[in-house]
C-alpha cells in the first residue's frame, strides 16, 4: 500500500514538472514581458492646490469640487474653525486621449476664471524593450482672469486682470508608499502690486504622498519663491488622501486659501507661523465620456 | 512491477513533446459587477499551452493587460486590488479530463483539474469546460467559472463592498493551434 501511495506520489509529480516544462515553453513562446508604466502616482490629478503628473484616462472627464473654510484662527469657536465662510472652486476637465488634459475652473476668491492644459511628456516605466524612465515628465500651463472691480481708482486694460502659471512637473513613483514631485514654475502677472515688483516670478513646487493604506494617503505640498511679494508667505500644505471607489475626498489644513494658480503659488497672504491656517477639501469624480475600444 | 511502471510513466513524459498546442490570443473577460455598479474587463492576448498527450495545458495572462470600460476602476484594480507591479502575472496549471481523442472532431463536456495561482496566491480548482477539437487539428476551450477574491487574499474594503462583487465571474476563449 505504502508503495502505491509513493508510486502515486512520483507519479503525480512528474505531472507536476511536466507543467512546469509547459510553463517554461509557455514563457519562451512570448519572451519580451509587456513594458510596465507607473499608474497611481498619486492619487489626484490635484494633491491640494498644486496639480500633479496624473490624469484621467482617455476619453474620462474628471469634476472636481474644492472647499477652502475661514481662517482657523479667526474667531474659531464662533465662527466653527471657519466653517461658516467658504470660498469654493469647481473645475472640469476631459483628457481626448491619455497625454492631453484640458481644463476649466472657477473660484469665488477674486471670481477668478481659469483654464489650463496639462501634456504628458514622458511616462515612468519600468521592463519591456527599450528605454525607461525613471520619472514622469507633465507639462502644465493655465491662464487665471480675475473678475473682482479694481478699487484702486485707476483705469485699468482687460489685460491687467490675466496671470499664467507655467510647470514642468518631474514626479517618481519611488515604490508603493512613496511618490515625490518637483515642479519648476514660471508665474507671469500682467499687473503687479509696486513697480519694483517682478513681472515673472520663478518658483519650484515640491509635492509628496505616503500611502499609510492602500485607500489612504499622507501629502503635502509647498512652493519656494524666488522673489516673493512683499507681504506674501510660502505656501504649504498637508493633506489626507481618501478613496472610495469613484471618488477621491482630499482633506487638509493650508495657509494657501485661493485655489487659484498664480494666487496660491505666489500671493498667500497667511503664515503657518501666525496661525493663518484653513480646513479644506476636494471631492473628485471622474465620467466616462468614451469607451475603450476594447469594450465598445 | 512498479518500477516498470515508474519508468513507463517516466518514459510517457518524456515521449510528450511531440503534440503540443499553443495560443497566444486566449480572451478572458471578468465581471465583477453588482445593482450598483458595472465593472468587467477583458483580455485577448493571454498565452497558453496545451500536451495532448499528456492531457496537460498551461495558461498564463498579465494582469496590467485587461482593460475596463473605467480607466479609475482599471487603476484601482491593479493598485488597490491585484498589486500587479507585485504581481504581474495569474497562472492556471491544469490537467484536462474528459477527452477521448485529441485528433476526431468532436465536443466534450469535461473537466479541469489543476492549480490557479492570482495575487500570488496558489489554489486547487476544479472548472467545468467545454472542448472542441476542430476539423484543423486545432482545439477550442471555453469555460465559464468563479473566483472569490477572499481566497486568492483579495481584499475589498467595507466601504466598497456593494459597489464590487466578491465573487468575480470568469470566462475564458482559448483556442490552440499545433506549431
């Protein structure tokens, strides 16, 4: 009997190696393994004001509410942390296929208009034939019309009321947890506070994400400047990163309130050192506007 | 006596590389849908081999291949779900049972025995096939199963435990060609 059970055993080993034979054979018949490209960089194509590499996939459209609450230290208590007063954006934006990203926001701070392109030059990857790179090259521009009356009592041209921010937006996917971004930015205002002021302004934006789980992700984000504004503090921000299925809830505490590009970037007014803090978040959904042709 | 039939054995599995069967074009479509949500992908190009005399096949896919009708869900399927940069690939070891001559045209209702790794998790699985041996010495086997994504260690979250169906339906197209 024992004997059975060994023969058995051989024998249903060698069945065992025979399929590994087939697997082999099976890995030589198709060789080259697919080439593989970051997805999930981060989470958002927003990780809180600043944009990031990522964007929705071709043919996807992507709505994106942003809340920014009163200051923290406005009379928090009466004011409920400044949940009284809000300032809101809503931007749309649709990717006509998965390198281009066109978009329109608006945001009640400075009834600023906005509108802005993002194109992907370069995506990380790893395996496959040929080159790879270890980081994801986006190109982002917008342009920001603020709508607000000027009170300074001068006349003022159409003109004066346009700003554009340009990004070149370098992010890595290092490994599961942990992604990093680095963003040279131009910042142009056609009009600017004193005449000393600088009509461009350089920055560099670092952005970063650690996934605590997989649905949960730290993040913060700030810009150094070259040649602040008088008056004005660098920006930071830090965030909590939450994913339900179709939507990405994006909560976090930042002295930047406008939403804005070149208002965030440039012209923050709040310090974290005084306490000029504010709650805020962003809501994501994504539509499918097109369908893969593989599914149609 | 048994050494001879070790041997014979031995010597079976080795003569066996003659009638092999291959496909490089196998679709898989999966569904994991619920009332609240459609969610399915496909694939066409998962590989697979067949020894008809041995009766063995093997099938293999990647999972960064299937492509869904929502590119977030596709993302989150393979970051959230499958971890597919960990690992990349789902793997069917199976012996084939209820065929009686791999070269008359014919259609058998049989069966698969055999070993499914997902997730990098590796399982016993016994599927239900239908097999057709074609006029050109080709064979056709579909199958129409389930997987239950608890047992390949597949997490799906409270939160979105009625938007994605734990019990994920499988149909396979293959069909193998000899060289």
């Amino acid at each position: 009997m024992r004997k059975q059970v060994l023969a058995f055993l051989a024998l249903s080993s060698l069945g065992l190696w025979a399929q590994d034979d087939l697997l082999a054979e099976l890995n030589a018949m198709a060789p080259e393994a697919p080439k593989q490209f970051a997805f999930a960089t981060f989470k958002g194509t927003k990780l809180v004001n600043g944009s990031t590499v990522e964007m929705p996939g071709a043919g996807v459209g992507q709505f994106i509410v942003g809340h920014r609450f009163g200051a923290l230290n406005d009379k928090p208590l009466y004011n409920l942390f400044g949940m009284d007063v809000a300032q809101i954006r809503f931007e749309y934006s649709y990717n006509p296929v998965a390198w281009l990203n066109v978009g329109l926001g608006r945001s009640s701070g400075s009834k600023t208009y906005d509108g802005f392109t993002k194109v992907r030059l370069l995506h990380q990857s790893k395996g496959g034939k040929g080159l790879n790179s270890p980081v994801s090259v986006v190109w982002y521009s917008s342009m920001t019309l603020t709508t607000v009356p000027f009170t300074d009592g001068f006349d003022h041209f159409f003109t004066d009321r346009l700003a554009y921010a340009h990004q070149l937006m370098v992010a890595s996917k290092l490994n599961d947890k942990v992604s990093v971004q680095v963003a040279p930015t131009l910042v142009h205002f056609n009009l600017v506070p004193l005449a000393s002021d600088r009509n461009d302004q350089l920055g560099l934006g670092f952005s970063g994400r650690y996934k605590l789980t997989q649905r949960m992700a730290l993040t913060a984000e700030t810009m150094f400047r070259q040649t602040p504004f008088a008056g004005t503090h660098m920006p930071l921000s830090i965030g909590l990163d939450l994913e339900t299925g179709g939507h990405v809830f994006q909560f976090h505490v930042t002295n930047a309130r406008s939403m804005a590009d070149p208002q965030w970037m440039m012209q923050t007014p709040g310090s974290w050192a005084n306490g000029d803090l504010f709650l805020g978040f962003n809501i994501s959904r994504v539509f499918t506007h097109v369908k893969p042709k593989e599914l149609r | 006596m048994k050494k001879i039939f070790a041997l014979a054995a031995l010597g079976l599995s080795l003569m066996a590389s003659a009638q092999k069967l291959t496909s490089k074009d196998t679709q898989v479509h999966i569904n994991a849908s619920t009332p609240v949500e459609d969610i399915d992908a496909v694939l066409n190009n998962a590989v697979g081999i067949l020894n008809t005399e041995t009766n063995e096949a093997v099938w293999q896919l990647q999972i960064q291949s299937f492509t869904f009708k929502r590119a977030l869900m596709q993302e989150h399927f393979n970051e959230n779900y499958m971890e597919s940069t960990k690992f990349p690939k789902a793997t069917l070891r199976a012996k084939i049972g209820g065929v009686t001559d791999w070269n008359k045209p014919a259609t058998y209702k049989g069966g698969i025995k055999g070993q499914m790794e997902i997730h990098g998790v590796n399982k016993d699985v016994s599927i239900p096939v239908t097999i057709t041996v074609n006029k050109d010495g080709s064979v056709s086997i579909e199958s129409e199963f389930s997987v239950r994504t608890a047992d390949y260690g597949i997490e799906i979250p409270r939160l979105v435990v009625s938007k994605v169906a734990e019990v994920v339906k499988v149909t396979v197209k293959s069909t193998l060609k000899g060289a």
